[in-house]
C-alpha cells in the first residue's frame, strides 16, 4: 500500500552533500548483517510518482556495503538499478554514505557523515542541514536539525514495549540578522512552536525487526528504533485553522500495511 506525504528524513538524489575532508578519515572495516533489500511503499519515504522504482537492494562484499535504487522516472527506463548505487564505508565511530554511477550516468552530489557514540548515531553532518541526536539513557529522546539556528525539533516517546509510540515535530520561529540573513530561533513557548505535526506509530506484531541495523539509511531510520514493526501509522498536522480562527488540527493522515512474514519476520 502506499504510503503519502511521510515526513521525509529524505533519502534519494535530493538531500545532502558533506565536507571533502571528512571523508579522508573513513576506512572499510568490519561486517555487519544486513537483509537483502526492502520496498520503499513499506518504509518512510514518500513515493508521489506512479513510476517510481520502488525497490532497493543491499549487498555486502566483506569491505563495504552498496545500496542499489533509483527512482527518477526521466530515465529509469535507461537504466539498470546496478547503474547507480550508495557505497557506504564504516569506520571507527564513523560511517560515511556516498551516490555513485557507472561512467555512463550523472547523478546529483549526495555525501552524508554520520557519527557515532557506543553504536548511537551522535550527528549527521550534511550539506544543507546538520543534526543532532541526544538521548536518555538508552532511549532516543530529541533530534535537532541545525540550519540556520534550531529551526526543528523532533521528540521521541516510546512505550514499555521498547516500540515507539509517537514522534512530535516542532518548528522554530525564522527572523533576520541585522545582515539580513535569516536564521531560526526556538522556542516552545511562542505562537510558531504550537505548529507541530504528530506522528503515532501502532499495531505493531510481535515479531522481531529486521531492521536495526539499518537506521544510518534515511527512510529505514524510524521503523529500526523499534523492537517490533508497526504496521499502522497516522499523521496529524496542527496550525493555524482559518475555519475555526485558531491553532487546530488541519490535516490527519493515515496508513496501515499488511506484512507477509518468512521465518517469523516481516517481509518489507
């Protein structure tokens, strides 16, 4: 079933670019298990065209991992979904995710710097935007992005089951410097913090995720928080209602799968 405007944490052609530098530092190392691939229509990513390719596949030759999906319908019909991979390398505390092609393809610059602390992602260093992650205890409680000053905040609860329950979105308020050069300031307190989407994640099987060790990927990172998979999602806008003349719920989303399941794990 597809799955319309998720909140996009962005994965595909779009996102990021990282500095040059920090790539020097990164070496091939270890092994982890990874699944064989997924559906993006399972994973938070927001598939808008028809066309789109859909499915993405992982491989893993012993020195570093390769993503493989494409989902511009310009010139899927050109390619092949080998033609424009992820390489993506692990290094201590570090991993490093970058878009290649074979010769025959220009792809958009796309380099993310992800670091970690004791297996806890800490910091997503990005073109465009940078993101911090802080936690209570074991548990993800807060993730920051940074452009321009706190302009958003997401706050984690999760529910005895060690299954996430519900993701808040707040957004800071955009001022000018006396350059005139915006930057954002948050505060939970001022008439834009009200602003804010819900996300409520439920349903959940008892089975166990496949996807933990997936989450440095942008469009698996919310369903590998979990214990378990959920398999009903709702989505709910809050702002300012020009019917009712005052902040109010003005938009609810909803979506909810059907998971087959192969050695007692969800198929995605």
């Amino acid at each position: 079933m597809k799955k319309n405007n998720f909140l996009i944490l962005g994965v595909l052609l779009v996102l990021v670019g990282c500095r040059e530098d920090s790539y020097n530092e990164i070496q091939t190392t270890g092994k982890k298990e990874f699944i064989s691939g997924y559906n993006l229509l399972s994973m938070d990513y927001d598939i808008t065209n028809p066309f789109a390719y859909t499915l993405v596949k992982l491989t893993n030759d012993g020195t570093h991992y390769t993503k493989k999906s494409y989902t511009d319908p310009l010139i899927q019909g050109e390619i092949s979904i080998d033609s424009i991979y992820y390489d993506i390398k692990y290094g201590q505390n570090l991993v490093s995710i970058e878009l290649k092609s074979t010769p025959r393809f220009y792809v958009k610059k796309y380099k993310k710097l992800i670091k970690f602390n004791q297996d806890k992602i800490t910091e997503i260093i990005n073109l465009n935007d940078s993101l911090v992650f802080e936690y209570k205890g074991d548990v993800l409680h807060e993730v920051t992005h940074l452009e321009k000053g706190p302009w958003k905040k997401h706050r984690y609860y999760f529910n005895s089951s060690g299954n996430l329950d519900s993701i808040v979105t707040r957004y800071g308020s955009l001022k000018t410097n006396s350059e005139n050069k915006p930057y954002y300031i948050y505060n939970r307190d001022n008439e834009t913090s009200k602003i804010r989407d819900i996300q409520v994640f439920s349903n959940y099987d008892n089975a166990e995720n496949p996807l933990k060790e997936l989450g440095i990927f942008d469009e698996v990172f919310i369903r590998s928080l979990s214990k378990n998979n959920y398999r009903k999602y709702q989505k709910f806008t809050v702002g300012f209602s020009i019917i009712s003349n005052k902040i109010d719920t003005i938009s609810r989303q909803e979506q909810t799968w059907d998971f087959g399941y192969l050695n007692g794990k969800p198929v995605f």
